[in-house]
C-alpha cells in the first residue's frame, strides 16, 4: 500500500473500528465490461460536488522493448500535446476552465491519466481523456520539445542520491528481468524514440480491452455507464494485447549482490534489499507488517536503536514493494560514512530478531493499526478511491483491495516470523551503496 504518515493512535483508532470489507471506502461500486473490452468501474460519492475519471493502460516500463526503453513514460509526456480535436494546450484549458486539474504517471506495470471536475462536467472530462487516448497525433516539433524535458528529468534522477540508489537497487534485485529498466528510460534509448513508435505502441496497448477506466465521485452510475459506452462504442478491441504483455518468470538470486558506486555525496546512502513475493501472495501481508515493526515510523524497531538510541544515522526506514510477479522488501538508511559498519550489523541483528522472537502482541497490533489506519487514509478522496481501484484492477484483483484489512487482521506473529525466514535470508540479498568519493 502507498505509505503515509500514521497518525491513528492519535485520532483514537483501534483494531476494531477499522472498516471490514463491506465497509471499507472502496465499497460499494459498480464493475462493468462494456462488449469492447474496456473495463468501467463506477463508485458513487455524494459528499462532495466532484468527479474523479481515470483511464488507465495496462503497460509501462516491463513491456517495453529494451532499445526503445522509457517509451511508455515518453507518451505520457505526449498525451498532452494534441489530438484532431483538441490542439496543443487545449485539454488544459479546457479543464481549468472547468474548475479541474488533469495529470498522468506511469510505472513499471501501468499509466495512468486522470481528470478530477466538478461532477456536472464529467462527459467533457471522459470525453476529453478518450480523445487523447485514441487520437494523439504527436506533433514532431513537440516529440523534440519534450525528449529535451526528459533528457532532464534523467540527469535529476541521476544526480539525485536516492534517485540513483534506487534505480541501482532495481537494476540488481530484478536483474535480467523487466523489472529492471528505468521508468524514464537512458538518454540513448530516449534517442531512438520516433514518432512511428509512438503510433505503434498506441496501437499495441492502447486498446480497450488493455484499458480500465474509472470514475468516483458525485455520479449516477447508469448515466455513467451509458456516456462510457456511447463514447467509446467506435473504439475497436485487439484480441492479441494479452501476447504482448510480459509475463515475468522472476527467479530470485541464490547469492548476495553487491553494487557500491562513488558519488560527490557527503554521507552514505545505502539500501540492503531481498526477493520477495509479488502482490497477492500469501506472504505479502506478513511482509508488510514485518516492514512496519522493523522501519515503519518513529517507533519502529531501527528508528529507536539507529537514529534515537545509538546515533547512527540521519534516517531509516523498512518498506515492502509488491509487484505482479515479484516484489522487492528493503531497509534504506542515511548515515555517516563512518558509521557503516556499525548499521550493518545493527540492522542484521534486528532482522535476525525477527527470524527468532515472535512480534509481541501490543507491538503487532499497533503495526496492523499503522498498516490499516494508512488504508483508511489513503482512501479520503474522490481521486485517492479511484487511484487504488484502478491501480489493483490492473496490476492484479480489485478483490486484493477489498479483502486488504482483513487478510492484515488476520496475521499472526509466528506468520510475520515465517515470512521474514523465508524472504530475509543471508545468503540472497541485495546490497546497494552510494558513498562519498574517497579523499
């Protein structure tokens, strides 16, 4: 789940009063498969005068071939930059005009384009997202345009000390796999990218029944699902996208890894990470509570020792990363260089107590609070509900996320024990450091 500052205890919250599936903000809503393929899922939200539309592709940076590496984060750029009906700079008008705001995103397993209006204005929103998703024309003096924009955003990821540790950390972990590449691609990939490709690949994944579109917000679901339908009734499906979607047989190292480069850095970022299982496995739930006692928070188990009690670092945290087919559990941490040997043990012993004591009952419990308390939060708005339905409808079930507080409910301390012996082990890890250059 997305991370976010817990503040549960002091709202008051408990185990208890966290919503069970029928009760969670997600529920209910209206899923419908329209005959061309594309998915529509509706969730009807009267408290406020607003619509959230969604429409997300399922591809990103795992289907791309690796000479046009970046490609998918490429035409988000260029879903902005005009179709036959709408020129250059239109949508945008459009949508402030309206009292909105549009963005997109894109991930190693999707892209995401949204519009958030208020609700009488929906059919201009979806309208608008359709034409761009089936009709940008890709201007080549804006291809040139924004190639140069993220030939830039690569030299901040790369100049930027975490940007640049995590992006080593994939490139180890998944390494040979798609999981590996860079969202943004390399400026030699980002190179090759012509107009000709941007036409393909929209003719590839683009199509409905890759597509899942989302609306939440103060709607009547049939209206809905009558304007989705009429709108899209042209759109004509591919029934050979499944072929094209990468299906990662991700087999996890028998031996460490070890990537330590040298940068102008006055401390030491580094990054001790392990395979882990992807979303939707048994373990998935017992790993991220695992990740909240360990480095979750200012209460966490390594923030009290490294940063409160022993001094050995600016920051630490735990976190656990699933993916569809795979997932990556990590420990990051900030530190003088001095200090690294004294964090490495500290953090071996604290992973190594996890392997051999059960979590105590009251520690469990406020983790599950933490964990589910973050659901909740995550949650609130319009937007945030159509995020996480669309996210899970693509990556893998709707169904992970409304059964999500109650698997988290369920977990027991000898499960949180398990999961780390069998994830967490010291002879298949992946170490990543970025360090000052010596003098």
């Amino acid at each position: 789940m997305k991370l976010w500052m817990c503040i549960s205890l002091a709202m008051g919250m408990s185990i208890g009063c966290m919503p069970r599936r029928g009760e969670t903000p997600l529920w209910p809503f209206t899923k419908k498969v329209l005959p061309n393929g594309l998915t529509v899922f509706v969730k009807e939200v009267h408290t406020v005068p607003l619509v959230a539309v969604f429409l997300w592709a399922r591809t990103g940076s795992a289907n791309e071939p690796d000479s046009l590496c970046g490609i998918s984060h490429f035409l988000e750029h260029m879903f902005f930059k005009g179709t036959k009906l709408h020129p250059k700079g239109e949508m945008d008008r459009i949508v402030k005009r309206l009292g909105g705001y549009n963005n997109a995103f894109t991930g190693i397993e999707y892209t995401g384009y949204y519009i958030v209006v208020p609700s009488e204005h929906f059919s201009t929103a979806f309208g608008l997202l359709y034409d761009a998703m089936t009709g940008s024309v890709f201007p080549p003096e804006e291809i040139e345009l924004e190639r140069k924009v993220i030939e830039e955003e690569i030299r901040r990821r790369d100049d930027s000390p975490t940007g640049k540790l995590h992006q080593m950390f994939l490139e180890n972990l998944f390494k040979g796999t798609p999981y590996a590449r860079p969202v943004l691609g390399t400026s030699e990939t980002l190179a090759r990218i012509k107009r000709e490709h941007f036409l393909e690949y929209l003719r590839d994944y683009y199509v409905p029944n890759n597509v899942v579109a989302v609306v939440v917000g103060d709607v009547e679901t049939r209206k809905v699902l009558d304007e989705v339908r009429s709108c899209t009734q042209g759109w004509r499906p591919d029934p050979e996208v499944t072929k094209r979607l990468s299906e990662i047989n991700f087999v996890p190292g028998t031996e460490p890894r070890t990537c330590e480069v040298e940068r102008d850095v006055n401390q030491t970022y580094w990054i001790l990470g392990f395979p882990a299982p992807g979303i939707g496995e048994p373990d998935e739930y017992p790993l991220e509570l695992a990740a909240t006692v360990l480095g979750s928070g200012r209460s966490s188990r390594l923030w009290r020792r490294l940063v409160e009690r022993e001094g050995l670092v600016t920051t630490v945290s735990a976190w656990y990363w699933p993916l569809r087919y795979a997932g990556a559990f990590g420990v990051e941490a900030h530190f003088p260089p001095e200090n690294r040997g004294k964090v490495e043990e500290a953090v071996w012993e604290e992973i190594r107590r996890l392997k051999e004591e059960p979590v105590g009952e009251e520690e469990l419990e406020k983790a599950k609070t933490m964990l589910l308390a973050d659901f909740a939060y995550d949650n609130e708005s319009c937007a945030d509900i159509a995020e996480t339905l669309g996210y899970y409808a693509v990556v893998s079930s709707v169904d992970h996320a409304l059964d999500y507080p109650e698997k988290v409910r369920k977990v027991t301390a000898e499960q949180v024990r398990e999961a780390v012996r069998r994830h967490l082990r010291e002879d298949a890890y992946t170490l990543c450091v970025l360090e000052p250059k010596s003098p």
